[in-house]
C-alpha cells in the first residue's frame, strides 16, 4: 500500500498543474480522481451522452460540501465525478461505502485509493460521524447516497439523519444531486459501446445548515430540496416528450391506413369481450381508433365511454370523429401526473401502445413509472373489470412494421403515404432508441406477466401482432 502512495505522490508531480491548487491540505486521493476524470469525462460524454442539468447550483457553493445523491448503479460515484470540472475545488469526492465491499481485499485496496471510508450506518450512534468530519475539516467533500447501498439494509432508516448530522456538526452545506439514465445496479459492455444510454445528472439547491436549526429541520429541508430535485428533472424530460408527441400527432392518423397497424386492431378487436357495458376510459387515444372499437361493440343504453389524450391536436380529432356519438366523451389526461380518477369506477380500461412510454409518473421514473401506472389502474377498475394494453415487444425491430406496410406506402393513388410513411418510420425509430435505451419500458412478456400478478391482475392472455413487434396484453381485476 505504501508503494502505491509513493507513485501517485510522483503522479501529483504531473498531473496537479491540471487542476486548481487547493487552498487546503493536500489529498493524494485527488490525483486517482483526475487521472480516472481524464478517461471517464470524454467516455461519459460519447458512449453515456452525460448531461449536467443545474450545475450553477454546486458552482456557488464555497469550501467543501456534502453530495447526497439517489443510488442506481455502482456507476454513480463516476457519474457524479465525471459531471463536476476538473478544476473544481469539489474534486475529489470520497464516498461514503457500504462496509462489506471492504471484506474483499482488492476492493479494499481500490475503495481506499480512490477515497472511500465505511461507516457503520445501521449502528446509528456517533461512530459513523468520525471519518466524514475529519474530512470536511480538510476541506475535502463527501458524497452519500440518501438510499444507502442496498434496497433493504438496516442502515438505510439511518441515513438522513447521519446526513443531517455531518452537516450540522461541521457547518457544511448539502447539495442534493439526482442522476438518471443507469437502471437495474450498472450497464453491460454492449449496451456502454452503442451508446444506448443517455444519462442526466442534476443538482439541486444546497441547503445551509443555520443558527437555531436542528437535524430533524435539516432533514426536512433535504427531502424538500431533494424532491425539487427530482421534479426539476421529470419536468425538462416532460417536455422534450410532449414537443416530440406533439409533432407525431401531426400525422399519425395515417398510421390507420398500413396493413400492419390493422392487423393490430384486428387483434384488439378479438381480445375485447364481444358486447361491452358499462363504464370505459380509452387512454391516449390518439386518433380515436380504439373508442370506435368500443363505440362498435358497446350497448349503447348501459355504456359511457371516456376517450382521453394528452395531446390538444388529438382530442380536437377524437371530438370531431365521435361528435354524432352521445356515449363518448373526451377530456385531457397527462398519464405522468396522479390520476385524478375515482376508485373502483371504471368496468373496461383499453390503452393502445400508450402505457410503455410514460417515463415517469407520480414522483417515479423509468421501469417503477410503468408499475405505478398498472397500479393506479388497477385501483380505478372494477372487480372483475378488464384492461386491455399493447406494448411494442423487447429488442422491437419497427422496421419490420414498414416492410410489411409496403403496398400501403407504395400506393401510387395516394402518393402522399410515401413521405407520411417516412415520417411516421423516423418517430418509430426514435421510440425504439427509447426502448433500448431504457427511456421506455418494453419488458419481456414472462416480466410483464409476474408484475400484473404481483399487483393482483387474474386472466392474463398475451397475443403477439403488429408484425410480431407488439405484444396485446388483457387481464381483469380480481
């Protein structure tokens, strides 16, 4: 180990005139971290597409700091490093490691190099406060993940008052920090080389520990701050989302006119049950194609059909198309916010390739949006009511879908098809990116089928169309 130190000490003679000199003590552990940010900053930026949202938030805090941040992946420590300049007085961050990576003596070795400590998080007491303290005295930053390192540790109730503690006690600020993009604990080779991740890391305001504050107030304001945080991001995805909706929904009632998408409603058509009654919402209706489904097998005495869209262009669509059909009415839903829907209301749910693309909902993202959503749904349904879904397959090749729509975009009556076909294929491609990259959720039908069950859905029947790139699933509440 003293080798070791001996040659980042020569290394320092190299590589500190990079970086600003440091009005503090000297910490070797800073020149592992510039040489790792000289590979990983530029392989982030190419191969994970990092983007740093808010960072005048950490730029005008002076002197060390505390970075409590959500936990992913084992990639977060990097991530957050890697998004900070190399210049900043923030370098370098020691992080706060669960103890039993240290049981493993190359990892202790790597751990120590690159400055992380344990802390005995599920003692709780003042023990755990030692190691930190002594390195904000340094004027060295700390970073600690607010979930701790495993989802169900008994240190994970302790940790934001460990963090409320450290700040408290040293006089130091805490900048929240949200990052977004590495799901499921880290990223395979393959998925890292063709760049099918595109990662956010956001800072939110730092929180100053004040004269006459406690740690149960400096907890509150961390998890106000942090949420804020988190809503800062879910709010720039929104509308990069809603702009590319917004512009799919110029033409997608051209999508009605390709064998494909018929055979899709084919499909659909069949899963229903053969007479409907009752009370049915249509989810993301887009040109209403899925209401004049219901519209055709409902009894029109006992049914009420709510069609719902995010999108503005769609409900005027949906309005004009169904304006002779007294069971149907349209109104406006944004599926990312809480539903605002009665429980145990609705008899039919159906949402046509709508359900995989809400990235996030209700305060969670990525695969937990889609979970969250199924649930919701399933609290609005009856007993015994059904939801109908699609969603394209995982690893969805839509370029199949346009091969089969050949005739249909090469109809020489209808010449416009080629360049509306076209466009309708550059959106489908940019949805399976999503997919791949995990922006969207499109799960395995075996994964689809163990969270209905989880969540309580009986009767679960999978049929695969669309060019065998979207699978329909129906299932009924308990």
């Amino acid at each position: 180990m003293k080798k070791i130190w001996k040659l980042l000490a020569l290394c320092s003679i190299i590589v500190m005139p990079l970086t600003r000199p440091r009005q503090y003590n000297f910490d070797p552990v800073r020149v592992v971290h510039t040489l790792t940010w000289l590979v990983l900053h530029p392989a982030f930026r190419f191969f994970l597409r990092i983007k740093t949202i808010n960072a005048e938030n950490y730029k005008k805090v002076k002197g060390p700091a505390i970075f409590v941040s959500n936990h992913e992946s084992y990639l977060d420590p990097f991530l957050i490093s890697a998004s900070i300049p190399l210049c900043s007085h923030f370098h370098a961050i020691h992080f706060l490691t669960h103890e039993g990576l240290f049981e493993n003596k190359f990892l202790n070795i790597l751990l120590k190099i690159y400055g992380s400590f344990f802390g005995r998080a599920y003692k709780g007491d003042e023990s755990v406060l030692k190691i930190p303290s002594k390195l904000l005295s340094r004027g060295i930053s700390i970073g600690i993940f607010k979930e701790w390192c495993y989802e169900i540790h008994p240190g994970k109730k302790y940790v934001s008052k460990i963090i409320s503690a450290i700040s408290m006690r040293n006089k130091v600020p805490i900048i929240p920090v949200f990052t977004y993009g590495i799901y499921n604990g880290g990223i395979s080779w393959s998925i890292f080389l063709r760049r099918m991740r595109v990662v956010r890391v956001v800072y939110g305001q730092p929180i100053y520990p004040k004269e006459g504050s406690n740690e149960e107030r400096i907890n509150t304001l961390l998890k106000k701050s942090f949420l804020q945080t988190k809503l800062t991001f879910m709010n720039s995805i929104h509308e990069e989302e809603k702009s590319f909706w917004n512009s799919y929904a110029r033409f997608y009632h051209h999508l009605e006119k390709s064998d494909s998408y018929n055979e899709l409603l084919r499909e659909i058509h069949s899963m229903l049950p053969e007479r409907i009654t009752g009370k049915w919402i249509d989810l993301g209706s887009g040109s209403g194609k899925i209401v004049d489904i219901l519209v055709q097998k409902a009894d029109k005495n006992k049914t009420e059909i709510l069609s719902s869209d995010m999108n503005l262009l769609m409900l005027e669509k949906i309005s004009n198309r169904f304006s002779n059909e007294k069971i149907v009415k349209v109104m406006q839903m944004d599926l990312s916010l809480p539903l605002n829907l009665k429980n145990s209301y609705f008899d039919g749910i159906s949402a046509n390739l709508v359900l995989p693309y809400v990235i996030h909902h209700h305060g969670r993202v990525g695969k937990k949006s889609l979970i969250s959503l199924l649930e919701n749904l399933y609290k609005v349904l009856r007993p015994g009511g059904v939801l109908l879904w699609s969603t394209p397959k995982h690893n969805v090749n839509f370029m199949r879908v346009f091969i089969q729509s050949w005739r249909n975009i090469l109809d020489f009556k209808h010449l416009e098809n080629l360049y509306y076909g076209s466009m309708i294929l550059w959106h489908a491609i940019k949805i399976q990116k999503k997919g791949i990259s995990g922006i969207y959720s499109f799960l395995k039908p075996e994964k689809i089928q163990m969270i209905l069950k989880k969540i309580g859905f009986t009767d679960i029947r999978f049929k695969r169309s669309m060019a065998g790139q979207v699978d329909v699933i129906i299932c009924k509440k308990k």
